[in-house]
C-alpha cells in the first residue's frame, strides 16, 4: 500500500474523455449523467442499449469479451470507469460450467480486455469497481481496512472473481503509462438500484418476509449510488504522478453501519408495507434454507426464496473503514442515508408498484 502522506485537495487532475462500461446499468448510468453534468465528453459502452441522448455523449453498443471492439472503443480515452460485471451469486453444485465460463469471460477476461486496449491506446487512468466481498469470511468484520488480506473462501462466483479481476488491475498499475486503483463498494442503492431493495420487495409480494433475520445485532454498510460515484471520480482525480490512488483499493459506503432490516424499514414503510416485528434466528432460517437448496438439487424442487449464503451475509456484522479515503482522497459522502433515503423514496414506490403489477398482485 502506498505510505506516502499527500494533501488530496493539491493533487486534482482533470480527466479527460471518459469511458463508462456498463453505462447503461444502475451504476453506470448514474455515472454517465454525473460526467455530463460536471462537462466531461463520455462514451457510454453496455451490451445493452442506452436511453440517453447528450451532445457530449457517445453511445457504443457490445460485448465487452470482443477485444477488437474494445481496442476502437478506448481510442481517444483518458479515463476509464470500469463497472459493467455479471453479479453471479451462485456457487458450489448451483454453479454450472456454462455459468462459471460466463462469469470468468466478463469479469475477469472482460476487465483484462479493457485494461490492455487502454495501455495499447495511451490512455492514462483506469478505475475498478470491485466490491467489499473480497475480504468478507463467515464471520464479523467491523470497521476492516483495506490491509485485511483477501478471503480464500469464495461462496460465489462474484466474489471469487472480484477478487481474482482486482488483483490483476493492481498489479497492472503503472504499465505502458496507465495509472489504476481499484474502489469496494459496500452494497449499492439509489435510483435505478434492481438489486437490493428489489429482493426485499420480492419476498413482501410473494408473502415470504415473516421475520426479521437474525437478533438485530449485525451490522452492515451500504454505498449509496451518489456517494460511491463521488469516491470513484476523487479516486480516478488521484490516478497521477504523486498521487494517492495509484496502485491502491478503496472502500467507499455512506460511513453508517447499520442493521439491514433497521435501514431498509423507511423503505417499506413508504410502500405502504409493514416490516415484521419478530426475530428469527439466523441459524434457523440458514438451515431451512440449505435443505430446501438440497430438494432443489436432489428432487427438482423450485429455488429457495434467498440462497443460504445471502443469510449468512445478514446474520454476521460486515462493514468497512472510508478513512483511507478519506486520508488520501478527501472523501466525505455526498448525503446522509437520511437524505438519500429522503431523495430516492419516490423511485422505490415507483419500482414496488411496478413489481407488484407484475407479479398480479
């Protein structure tokens, strides 16, 4: 890790031509939109299409695995902001070869694809979105720094491949002239967010929220979307010669653990849904879980509601230092989880309705 003590409001670089992958997903395009608004010319490159219209914006529509396309993709690119990925969060006998090919073809091969094209091309600065899973175990982890070494226990193929793709930039830092750093979001909210909020709602629609998981002890973290653009656009304004970030992994949240089922309350409550009152212990619902994966495996039966692994991320404490980022980049967020909740309230109604309408019910 870098040692060296810098003022971070001294060392603000421009950025240049911006490319965003995955610019047309939650992150990204809530990242194209910031870049615009601050006056930077952006090229917004996703396998899927773009609703987006700006004079300074470029759409490019593809796969990130085709190498030749990435190559004409970075040219003229100073800045990469990396967040497309497949969020597989299968693992052991649930994942097929099919899905673990997939998911190494994106994460990993796709990141390297990028990367290379941007050393090729000239480009300066390239920032990785990975995730605070690289250093999370069966286990409470509070207040962890980015020193805590990474995990070897990869339940899922999203972590495992985080980890693997994090590394790689890492190590690239510096080569043929491009700078890199990598951020570790906690779990990401906000507008457009088809992720978090949108498993509670599944499991309120379909009658399956009968309790709260685990005795309300655990404490997690959460990103919100403005907030963690914000960490990454300091980080990428760092990636410089006598810089901070070059070479370094960030984590970027809200700054305010809290217990899941605590913070996703406001949410539900607005929807005009109820959270439960009761606890149930998270061994418990872990283990009705595991058998009801094993039926799924042995006997065909449907998937469980929520996999164990997504019970065992609840029931123990996760959340993760912003001092670093705060030391070299001068982050603070952007908004309380009060204000953000304040502000994206009404796309959580929107979506909760949507879903419902969906579902018949």
């Amino acid at each position: 890790m870098n040692s060296v003590t810098r003022d971070p409001a001294k060392i603000i670089e421009d950025l240049g031509t911006c490319l965003v992958t995955g610019g047309s997903g939650f992150v990204g395009k809530n990242f194209v939109k910031t870049l615009l608004d601050k006056g930077y010319k952006v090229k917004s490159f996703d396998i899927v299409p773009s609703d987006l219209e700006h004079e300074n914006l470029e759409i490019v529509q593809g796969n990130i695995c085709d190498s030749a396309l990435v190559e004409s993709i970075v040219e003229g690119v100073d800045t990469v902001f990396h967040t497309a990925a497949i969020i597989g969060l299968k693992g052991g006998r649930a994942v097929s070869k099919e899905y673990r090919d997939q998911s190494y073809a994106i994460n990993v091969d796709g990141t390297k694809n990028l990367l290379r094209a941007l050393q090729k091309a000239g480009g300066k600065r390239f920032v990785y979105t990975a995730s605070n899973s690289v250093i999370i175990e069966a286990k409470n982890i509070e207040n962890a720094t980015e020193e805590t070494p990474y995990t070897n226990r990869f339940n899922d193929l999203y972590t495992e491949t985080k980890v693997v793709a994090e590394k790689w930039v890492l190590e690239q830092n510096g080569q043929e002239g491009v700078l890199t750093c990598s951020v570790r979001p906690s779990g990401i909210w906000g507008p457009g967010d088809q992720t978090m909020f949108k498993m509670f709602f599944e499991q309120i629609i379909a009658g399956l929220m009968l309790a709260r998981v685990g005795d309300g002890t655990a404490k997690l973290d959460n990103s919100y979307v403005h907030n963690l653009i914000h960490g990454q656009i300091l980080a990428a304004q760092h990636l410089t010669s006598g810089g901070t970030s070059p070479g370094e992994a960030y984590f970027i949240n809200d700054g305010e653990p809290m217990n899941m089922f605590d913070f996703a309350e406001d949410v539900i409550v607005a929807c005009g849904r109820k959270m439960p009152k009761y606890w149930a212990p998270a061994w418990l619902v872990k283990g009705v879980m595991t058998i009801w994966q094993e039926l799924h495996f042995r006997l065909n039966f449907p998937e469980p509601p929520l996999p164990p692994l997504a019970i065992e991320r609840i029931a123990f404490s996760n959340y993760f230092s912003i001092e670093k980022a705060r030391k070299d980049l001068g982050y603070e967020p952007l908004y309380t989880t009060k204000e953000a909740l304040d502000e994206c309230i009404p796309f959580y109604r929107e979506l909760f309705e949507k879903m419902k309408k969906e579902a018949g019910k």
